[in-house]
C-alpha cells in the first residue's frame, strides 16, 4: 500500500501537461524527470511495455479460460475469442474508452461477485462439501443461529481475567 501511495504522488509530482489540457505520466516520467535519468526511463518504458503487452495479459487470459473450462465447461479457444472480441474494440478506441467501460463495469463487478465471498459480512456463511467452486451462488450458504459477533468473545476473556487471581494474570 506505501508502494502505491508512493508511486501516484510521484506521478502526480512529475506529470506534463500537454497543449490539449490533457496529462501524461507515470514511472517512466518521474525516472526521467525525477531521477535525471533519461536511458533508464527508456528501458523501463520498454520492459513495462513486453510485461503489460504480453505477460500480464496472459496471465489474466489463462487464468480466465482455467476458470471458464472448470466451471461453465467452455473450451479455453472459446474463452479467448470471446476476450479478443470484448476487449479489441475497447482498446484500440483508446485510453477514454478503457476508462468509460470501466467507469460503468466496475461497479456492477463489486455488485455481482459481493455476496459471494466468504468473508462476507453479512452472514456466518459454510461451504456446500458438494461444491467444487467457492463463487457459484448454492455453494455458500447461510447457516440459521449463526452470527458474526466478535465482542461476546472478548467480553468473556475479561470475564476469566478478573475471575483469576492478581498473581496469575500475567500468564
């Protein structure tokens, strides 16, 4: 969290403002403006390039078509056409197209994967030993009687420690 903090005061520090009103920055310009170190913004900007372009995409790309053959039964070919059809056109319109989908797919995101995670805090929630897949919606359901309370607990280890002599409290 401090490495993220760091990183965007940095880039606000050392954006550039262009005639357009629009801004451009981020490592590679607080390295060239900030370090003083033109060659090394520009092998950053080149690796960051080959890791965001290709590795990083795979990643999510492989990770997507696992998940999609494990739980729809959709072989992982049909997975990426239906990546490269969603998201080609999303990029290749630019930056203010990324950011416009997002704005509205974000939301409806936190909405729809929210009550499906254990941790939840909504209700004391068992895993169905039936189920193979934490995020399908019977997998997780709510156990009746059960709360999420964590004071009670508390309440009771003061109770023991007044309970116990002087002596011994500091066990």
């Amino acid at each position: 969290m401090a490495t993220g903090f760091i990183e965007a005061t940095l880039a606000q520090m050392y954006k550039v403002t262009h005639p357009d009103g629009s801004f451009r920055g981020g490592p590679a310009y607080y390295i060239q403006r900030g370090l003083g170190s033109k060659p090394a913004a520009r092998v950053f900007a080149v690796v960051i390039t080959f890791v965001f372009g290709f590795a990083y995409e795979a990643t999510q790309a492989n990770t997507i078509a696992a998940t999609m053959k494990s739980t729809f039964h959709i072989e992982p070919w049909m997975t990426a056409v239906g990546l490269v059809v969603i998201t080609t056109p999303i990029i290749f319109k630019g930056i203010k197209s990324v950011a416009a989908v997002s704005e509205w797919l974000v939301p409806i995101m936190t909405v729809v994967s929210r009550p499906h995670r254990p941790d939840h805090p909504g209700a004391a929630r068992q895993r169905d030993p039936g189920c193979d897949h934490l995020h399908l919606r019977g997998c997780l359901r709510a156990q009746p009687g059960l709360r999420r309370n964590r004071r009670r607990p508390l309440r009771r280890r003061a109770q023991r420690r007044q309970a116990r002599p002087v002596l011994q409290r500091g066990r």
